[in-house]
C-alpha cells in the first residue's frame, strides 16, 4: 500500500477506500468543499463546485459489486470526484471545469430529493483528493466537530 504523508492531516475519499483513515468513516475526513446549488432538474441537481474547486483526481473504489443501472461501468471502475457529506444514495457523477453533477443512485432518471436542495442552498462534498483540492483555495473556514462556529468560523489563509 501506497501511503501519502499530505493526506494524513485531512484524509479524503481515497484515504477512506484504501482502509487509511481510521475510524473508516465520513467524519474521520476533514477536508469539505461547500458548493452551492445553481440548477435543479427532473433527473439531478447542479453544484457550482468543479474540477477548479475539487480537482478532477477519481477515488478509486473497492471492486465493485455486478454493475447496476444507477451507475456505468466506467464510474465503477474509475470512481468519481467527490461524494455528498452524508448522503451515501446520492451520486456525484459528472465534474466539469465549474460544476458538479449529482443524481440519485437508485433513481439516475430521477432526482426525488429536489426539495431538500432548493437553488441557493449549501452543500458539503468530501473530495476524493485533499490536497488537490485544498491547493485550489488560498482560504480555508475552520469549523468545530460541532458546528458550533458553523456561522462565524475561523479563518486560516494560505
């Protein structure tokens, strides 16, 4: 196993497939991209967050089960971008330069979550590089496990 010293201060999605970050679970990574939601379709939702702001490096994924209809063959094999923090039934399949595409996973003809996500509403995405991804900011907001400072965070500036 292949191991990157840069990752172990944020850890990302790569980090929790390869079984590195321990506990191998979500908060275990630190590293959050917040995009914002600038479309919403009958089949997705569209992010304003790309590969300038995520980077367009793939998590590969454990082999993957017999492919599904809700995903191709290639992103089981290749993996993708990023994933939603907390939302493990949605799917961020298509990174652009800018944006970010995100469908159901059970549903990949139809997005039945639209009103949790109305245009203008935050969304949290787990890179599945960290360092790629923190390279894209010269700011980063430091936010408590809690949450407690989710509206007034710490700054650091690179």
């Amino acid at each position: 196993m292949e191991l990157h010293p840069g990752k172990y201060t944020l850890y990302d999605r790569q980090q929790l497939w390869s079984g590195a970050a321990r506990p191998c679970e979500e908060s275990t990574v630190a590293c959050r991209v917040m995009a914002t939601v600038i479309g919403s379709y009958p089949d997705r939702i569209l992010l304003d967050a790309g590969a300038l702001a995520l980077s367009k490096d793939l998590a590969v994924p454990p082999p993957p089960p017999p492919i599904s209809a809700s995903s191709s063959a290639e992103q089981q094999q290749q993996g993708t971008t990023c994933s939603v923090q907390g939302r493990p039934d949605l799917e961020c399949y298509k990174t652009s330069q800018e944006m970010t595409l995100v469908r159901s996973k059970s549903s990949p003809t139809l997005f039945p979550h639209r009103e949790e996500f109305p245009i203008g509403s935050h969304v949290l995405l787990i890179p599945s590089h960290s360092c790629l991804a923190a390279a894209c900011f010269d700011k980063y907001h430091i936010i408590n496990e809690d949450g407690s400072n989710y509206e007034n965070p710490s700054v650091f500036t690179s």
